[in-house]
C-alpha cells in the first residue's frame, strides 16, 4: 500500500513539476481565452495557484511573448506545443502593445516573485533579437519601452543590446528608437534620462553604435532623423558633460605640476576643439580649475591677497579664451558665482575684476554690460555696489586719462594696496 501511495505521488509530481505538461498547461489556456487579454490575463492569475510559475517562470514568459519555447538563438523549439495567441502575433501597434504591457504587470503584481524572472527573461529576449523578425523586434522594443516606463523592468536590460553581433549589425539602434520612441510617448525625456543615470547608462548610448560609428555628429543625425530629437539632445550633453569633467581634471593636475602655461593652452585648445566646446564653456571650465589647484587662506584680509596673486599668474590662460564679448560675461558670472558661494571671497569680488581688467582679461564692455544687464542673482546687490565707484570711473574718465592711468599704475603693481584695493584716481575714496 505504501508503495502504490508512493507510485500515484510520483506521478502527480511528475505532472505538476514536468516542464511539458506546464506548457501544455498554460498554451491550452491561451488558445482557449483566445485575444481576448482580459480573459488571459485572469487566466494566468488563477493558473498561478494551481501551477509552478516560480520553478516555470521562463517557460511562461517564452510562451506569452512567443508562443512557444525559445531554444537559444531565439527559435521556436519544434517538439513543444505552442500557441498562435501571444506577442508576437499580435497587432503591431502601441494600443496592443500597451494592453500587453497590462497583461504583464498585472501578472507580476499578483506573483511578486517573477518579476526578477521577468526582468531576466527580457534580457534574454533582448540577446536572441537575430533570431526574430523585424516585425517581433518592433513588438518587443515597443513593449520593453512601455514596461520601462512603468517601472516593471529597470533600465539595466539595456546592457543586452551592448551585445558586439546585435551592434555591428544595426539591430541594437534601430530597436533602440521603437525602444525610445515608446518610452519617451509614455513618460518624457526626463524620466528616461532619470532613469539611465540610476542604472549609470546614460553615458553609454553610444555604445549602441559600431566603433566606426561612435561618434556625436552621427548619433545625433540617426536619432534626429529617427524622430527622436530629444534622445539625441540628451546625448550630446552628456558627452559633453563627460568631456568637461575629464578636461578639468587633466587641467587641474596640470596646473598642480606647474605645467608651463603655453602648453597648457594648447592642449586646452585641442580638447576644446575635439569636444566640441564653445569659448564661453571653456571659460567656465578654465576657471573652476584656477581656482580648485589652490589651499586658499580661511582669513579674508589675506585670502584676497593670495587671490590677486594666483589670478595674475593665470592671467594669460584666461585671456586665451576670453577673445569674445559673450566669454567675458560668462568669466564675469563664474567669478560672481565664486565669490557668492565662498563666504570668504565675499568682498574680494571687485579687486579680482579690477586685475583681471588690467590683464586685459576683461573688457571695459563686458564690465559694463555685466553691471547693467544683471547677468546672475546671487550676491547681485552686494557686488553692483562693490563695483558701482568702478563702473562710474570706466563710464566718465576720458581715454586718455585712463591710458595715463594705466602706464602710472602698470601691471607690476598688481599686488599692491592700490590695486587690491580701490582702483586708481579713485582710491582714497
């Protein structure tokens, strides 16, 4: 008796846990609800008491999306039943897409437990493109777009279309814009672009492309032409975010080894060439550096001083990429953005403007368009007056007054009280 308990058992185990008999299961199901997806979808959900998803969890999503068993490669296996109701035979539009997505979610929500499942089986689906049509593909991508936007899967299943064959081939981007294209309709371009960053994807999309290919100019054209103008915006920008923090750190270890300063500015002008940087970026960038490579003083009487000092040394870098009126005002923002944000720069604002006018750094325009158009908030009022007795100076003193002035003063008294301090015919007041 214990024997044939044993024997009936195992039979029932064999039923239960037997990957063929769950396929058949689960493809009756299907050709029973037909494409009614309310209907397949409350099957499943009453299938999942009765069979094992968790053991059969890629089983399952094979059959949803393909209709069978996937062998490796991405075809169908030949001694499985399938079924003509799933994914891939269905509509190719976003609406059917959309209701598909449903199907899943609402699925993984009842079984917690398949969503890593789901998010592997994605994965895979995502290495086996080769062995789909295009038509698959199309569905797919659609699908994965939407399923990314509602947070079913995480944007890490990007990785699989990194794959070498998928990307010399062109099937990585052109399922990379269905992908997007649906992502982007459900959500926008910064909840994906929020997205990419949490999983460290958002400086790899050019990997999508083979080597040759790598390049902004035509990323940006094939997404652009693609549809997907905001994609290719994103992009741009993050190379060139990417490219100016490697710029400031190779500038900052340069300036560190006192590197002289015309080779600095050479390699300065070839990186800011290769990246496509404009003068008014490179300034920004050229600053930040100066003034990150230096301990300054917590004394403000004496960091203004060690400022006056470090600022002249640089000078020449400075006036490098300053040739433009706009590149000014962007070095006359950095500056007040500097000061602002260090309490103990507060007052040595406009004695650093004064050097930097008398290096030819800046411009008397610049200056005076900077103090009459308002160019940034932080510390606005402190700094108009800081500079109000200078702007006036600028505005009513003859040329040649100036020019006397200048040749008076000279440059090499930059670290003196005079300079520092008040400008000129105007320092005693």
């Amino acid at each position: 008796a214990l024997c044939n308990s044993r024997s009936i058992t195992s039979r029932y185990e064999k039923e239960r846990f037997d990957p063929t008999q769950f396929q058949e299961s689960i493809v009756q199901g299907l050709n029973q609800t037909g494409s009614d997806l309310e209907a397949v979808a409350k099957f499943l959900d009453a299938s999942g008491a009765k069979l094992d998803y968790r053991r059969y969890a890629e089983t399952l999503f094979d059959i949803l999306v393909a209709g069978g068993m996937l062998a490796p490669g991405g075809t169908l296996s030949d001694d499985m039943t399938r079924t003509e109701f799933c994914l891939f035979t269905a509509n190719e539009d976003l609406e059917t897409m959309q209701a598909y997505a449903q199907v899943f979610n609402k699925l993984i929500r009842r079984y917690k437990y398949l969503e890593k499942g789901f998010e592997e089986e994605i994965k895979k689906l995502l290495l086996f493109l080769k062995g789909f049509d295009e038509s698959e593909r199309n569905k797919l991508a659609m699908l994965a777009g939407i399923l990314l936007a509602n947070g079913n899967i995480s944007a890490s299943i990007l990785n699989s279309l990194y794959n070498e064959n998928l990307v010399k081939e062109g099937v990585s981007a052109a399922f990379a814009v269905k992908l997007f294209k649906s992502w982007i309709y459900e959500k926008d371009i910064n909840c994906v672009a929020c997205s990419l960053r949490k999983v460290g994807m958002d400086n790899r999309l050019m990997e999508l492309f083979p080597a040759n290919k790598r390049s902004a100019e035509h990323f940006s054209k094939y997404f652009t032409d693609a549809g997907l103008k905001e994609l290719a915006d994103f992009a741009r920008n993050q190379l060139s975010i990417g490219a100016r923090k490697e710029l400031q750190k190779e500038l900052h270890e340069q300036m560190a080894r006192g590197d002289p300063q015309r080779e600095i500015i050479a390699y300065t002008r070839e990186e800011m060439k290769k990246a496509g940087l404009s003068e008014q970026a490179m300034i920004s960038i050229i600053w930040s550096s100066v003034m990150s490579c230096v301990e300054w003083n917590k004394k403000e009487e004496l960091v203004t001083e060690q400022a006056i000092k470090h600022l002249k040394q640089y000078s020449p870098l400075l006036k490098a990429f300053t040739s433009q009126g706009q590149s000014e005002i962007s070095l006359l923002v950095k500056v007040q953005e500097y000061c602002y944000d260090n309490i103990h720069f507060m007052k040595a604002f406009q004695k650093i403007v004064v050097l930097l006018y008398k290096a030819d750094v800046l411009s008397e325009e610049a200056i005076l368009k900077w103090y009459s158009e308002g160019q940034q908030n932080k510390g606005k009022g402190m700094f108009l007056e800081q500079m109000k007795k200078f702007v006036e100076w600028l505005k009513n003193a003859e040329e040649g007054e100036r020019n006397l002035a200048d040749e008076r003063l000279g440059f090499a008294r930059a670290k003196t009280e005079t300079l520092v301090g008040v400008p000129w015919n105007y320092a005693s007041s």
